[in-house]
C-alpha cells in the first residue's frame, strides 16, 4: 500500500472529518479490513457499496455484519465484502465507525481505498483512531499508550503489562492519588476564600494527606526500572577476543544456527542483532566482531563496530575461552568497559575448566549447551537488579519513561509543599506546589498533557490504529 500520510505533529487532526486507513498489515493475506470513522462514515460507505435492497448502513443495527459489493466508478465489483457497523458512541472510536472485510489483496484494498477516499473521507494519520478515542473520553492518555505497547509486546510478559496498563489498573492508581491531593488542595482553598467558616488550616492533616500521596508515588516508582525493561528491552553485547565463541554463544542462546561459526579467527565483519526472549525480558543481542589489533581493513571496520556497540549497551557478555585462559587482550579489553554492567563469561568449558575464574563468573559451552540456562538466569537478574518480574500483581506497573518523569515532577513538588508547610509559609504559597503536583499527575492519564506530547505519542502508532 502506498497511500500512508506524512504525519504533521503541529496540525490537530479535525474530528468532523471522516477518516480511512487499512486496519490490517499491508500485503498479501485471507482477508484486510479498512476501517472508516467519524460523522460521515456510513454515508461514504453508501457512496461506494451496493447493499442488500439498498438499505442505508445506518439504519443497521450495532454491532453486526452485512455482505456488500463495493463499487467502481463505472458500476463493476471492485470486491464482495462484510460491513461491520458500530453507531457512536458505542465504537473503538467513539464515533460512527463501519470497517470494510475484504479480500486481503493490495490490489482490491488499494482500489477500495481510493475509491473512499473520492466520496468524502481522507487518510487517518498514524495513530489517529486510538486518538479520536483518547479525545472522545473512550480511554485516557495511558490506557491509548497502552495499545500501542500490546502491537508491539515481545514476550509474554510485556503483552501482560500493557494489558494492565490498558485495563486502566496504573489510571486508577493515579486517579487515587490525585483525589487524595484534590483533598489537600480544597482544604488550603477553602481557608485562604472562606477563613471565618472554616477557620485556619489544618496543616498536620495535610502533611499526612500529602506524604500519604508521596508513598503512593513512590510504591509506583519502585516498579519502573523494571516495567520499562520488560516494555523496552535490553540491549545486549557479546564481546571478546576472535575466535572465543562469540557467534556459537549467540546461536546457543537463539536455540537456532543464525550466526556464522568456523575456527578461522575474524570470521564475523560486522555486528548481527537478533532478539530472543530472556526469562520474559525482550534482549537485543548483539554479536560483535572480535577485538583485536588487526591490519585488515574490513576487519578494522568491525572492530571500530564492535567498540561502539559497547558504549551503547545495556549489559556485555565479556566472553573469555577457558582452554586459553585470559590474555592480555581480554584484560584490556574488561577495563574499556568500565562502569558498563557486564557479565564474564567462560565459553568452551567442556574443553578446559577455566583457571582464576571469579565467583561470579558464568561458566558454558556454546557447543554442548551446557551453562546456557544458568548464564539466562544470571542475565535475567543482573537486568533486574535481582529483582523478579511481576506484571500479574494486583499494583500497578510503570513502564514508560515519559509516566516515571511525570510521577518524580509530582513528588519534587510535594517534597516542596511539605517544606513549604513546615516553613509556616502563607497557604497560598502552598497551593502553588499542590499544584503543580497535580499538574504533573494529570500529564499521566491526560488530563493536564499538552497538545505537543499528545502528538508525540500517537504520531508513534501505526497507520490504521
């Protein structure tokens, strides 16, 4: 398909019009839907169908299908095809809202496309359906982030968080939090407009309001570093001398041949990345080009790779062969990584038990399997910190950077208010760092986000979504 918009994040989408786009990915496929959204979405569906008896789509009930033929210009069948109807508000959307099943051909789609697009709709922007229903209050801001992350979940464990997420259970933890700061904010407004009715403020009840709602924020917090992980990913280095198992270690980890292998040194020229699932946390890992002092331009080229995949990764596999015993290469290279997380690895442990190996130093063989399951435990607990994973727990998890940053800008102003109020300073003073803490919490679910970030977040989305 080639009929995707450029996404102008400074333009807001306008919801009179009546937008189209492909709901399925483009290609060759059993079927494709389109799906048509906004207050013109069953008369342009009319314009270009032939329905049984000609029965206007509107006049369907919710919520059910209908066989139709859509139209060329000259009257011939592009394609037979189902109308599902959905009447606002009760749509995905919150609108009125048909979505064409046809065959899943590019040709018929793009010509049923076009031929929607001639009879009063346009193409919706990325994102822009899941938006109309963030705008047309069918979910908040973290909810609609939320579908996005079950698209593009890796593993179970990040199809299971974004699920919570989408549910709502982190909406209403954050709408708990601000009722209880909503409190606090009534009460320093009602002493400052009305002090001969309800005297002065209670400042000790709001100090316990508000440091109630910071151990709220906090409970959140301890679980980003992880939720963002699981969300995210780890990027991951394997690195080494040549020849030290580099690519077999990869293959072992994949369960599947994927990296070249043979016992020449410098076999690998460059960088391959593939991702597998560690314990339920998405890795990208990353073979490398052995590092050494080499004359080989194309090999020079690998290891300049090699070195710069390093300084941008997560965690390093520092893999060391135990039949050779650490060199002065490999000692060199440990210290380039410095504060780098790192785990040393000892591959070819079948061949030669390795000699000064540290405690924590994982011990495999690439080509037996043997250690491979206990180095993924050791992966799985240095990305955590030791911790586990937990997304089927009753609490809320935060998994986007953007919602941590919002919850520490609203515990920074709480931090403020509280010394505000020790301070005894006057209670409007107060009000300004209450807030602000509000504002902050808004920024979560919505409703207090700027236009700008709104955009930012759906320009991400998909066509379609």
């Amino acid at each position: 398909m080639t009929l995707e918009p450029r996404y102008n994040p400074q333009v807001t989408p306008s919801l009179d019009d009546t937008i189209c786009s492909l709901a399925t990915p483009p290609g060759v496929g059993g079927i494709g839907v389109i799906r048509i959204s906004g207050p013109a979405a069953f008369a342009v569906a009319d314009a270009v169908t032939r329905r049984p008896r000609s029965v206007p789509s509107a006049s369907f009930a919710g919520h059910t299908l209908h066989r139709a033929d859509v139209l060329a210009q000259d009257g011939s069948v592009i394609d037979d095809v189902l109308l599902a109807i959905f009447h606002a508000p009760r749509s995905y959307t919150g609108e009125n809202v048909v979505e064409v099943s046809a065959h899943g051909g590019p040709v018929p789609l793009r010509r049923i496309l076009s031929r929607l697009l001639t009879h009063g709709a346009r193409l919706a922007q990325p994102g822009e359906f899941t938006q109309r229903a963030f705008l047309n209050g069918k979910m908040d801001l973290a909810q609609a982030e939320a579908v996005g992350d079950i698209i593009a979940a890796r593993t179970d464990e990040a199809l299971a968080l974004a699920r919570s997420q989408q549910s709502g259970r982190l909406s209403s933890e954050v709408a708990e939090i601000r009722h209880v700061i909503l409190g606090v904010m009534a009460r320093i407004e009602a002493s400052i407009d009305f002090p001969e009715d309800v005297g002065e403020l209670d400042t000790d009840l709001c100090e316990r309001e508000i440091q109630d709602a910071q151990a709220r924020i906090a409970r959140l917090l301890a679980t980003a570093d992880r939720g963002i992980l699981v969300r995210e990913g780890l990027k991951m280095v394997l690195a080494g001398r040549p020849n030290v198992g580099k690519s077999s270690l990869l293959n072992a980890l994949l369960r599947v041949s994927r990296a070249i292998v043979t016992p020449i040194p410098g076999t690998t020229r460059d960088t391959l990345e593939e991702s597998v699932n560690i314990r339920g946390i998405p890795v990208r890992a990353v073979d490398t080009a052995g590092v050494r002092d080499t004359d080989d331009l194309v090999e020079k080229l690998g290891v300049e790779r090699s070195m710069e995949s390093l300084r941008g990764a997560d965690l390093v596999l520092l893999i060391l062969d135990a039949a050779v015993g650490e060199t002065d290469e490999d000692r060199a290279l440990r210290a380039q990584l410095g504060s780098t997380p790192h785990v040393i690895v000892w591959n070819k442990c079948d061949l030669q038990t390795p000699e000064n190996a540290g405690p924590d130093d994982a011990r495999v063989s690439a080509s037996t399997g043997e250690g491979i399951e206990a180095l993924e435990e050791t992966i799985a607990h240095r990305a955590l910190s030791g911790g586990v994973i937990d997304t089927g727990s009753a609490g809320a998890v935060i998994s986007h950077s953007r919602h941590r940053h919002a919850l520490e800008a609203a515990q920074a102003r709480l931090d403020d208010a509280l010394a505000t109020l020790r301070g005894h300073m006057p209670a409007d003073f107060i009000s300004i760092d209450v807030r602000g803490a509000l504002l902050s919490l808004g920024e979560v679910t919505g409703e207090t986000a700027t236009e700008d970030i709104i955009h930012e977040i759906f320009s991400r989305f998909c066509i379609g979504k």
